[in-house]
C-alpha cells in the first residue's frame, strides 16, 4: 500500500483523517484519489458533511482542487510548560 486514510462517521458528519503517502510514492496523486475515494464512500454512507484539516495552506490548496472548501479555523491547545 502507497497510500492510506480514513474518515470517522457520526451522525451524519463524517471527517476525513490520517490521510498520508509513503515519500517514495508522493506527487503521484495518491493522497488526492484517496481523500477523493474516502469522501465518496462517506457521502455514500449518508454523511451529509464530511470535513478534514489541511496542516497548511499547500494542503489545503490540493484540497480545495476535490471541492473542499475552508469554513473555520482549528484552535489546538497544548499543554502549557
């Protein structure tokens, strides 16, 4: 396997995660078709939402190219030291 994800259904919503390529096969559209193939399959489950989180904005420019669009922001905490 070159590339893998997944998505984690909810009650309808369902995001799309751990989507990765190993470096050897990368700029081949692997990671594209699998994120492609993961939010079908969750449309196909009755998810009317499927969402994911680009690390940044590179990653989020391939997925806005599947039809992703950015409506939000992520707050991470961490611990504090």
């Amino acid at each position: 396997m070159l590339s893998a994800g997944q998505h984690q259904p909810l009650a309808g919503v369902s995001e799309i995660v751990g989507v990765g390529t190993l470096p050897a096969a990368r700029r081949r559209g692997l990671a594209c078709a699998v994120t492609a193939a993961l939010g079908a399959d969750a449309r196909s489950r009755g998810a009317a939402t499927v969402f994911l989180s680009a690390g940044d904005d590179d990653v989020a420019r391939v997925y806005a190219r599947l039809g992703f669009r950015r409506v939000g922001t992520a707050l991470i905490a961490e611990p504090s030291e």
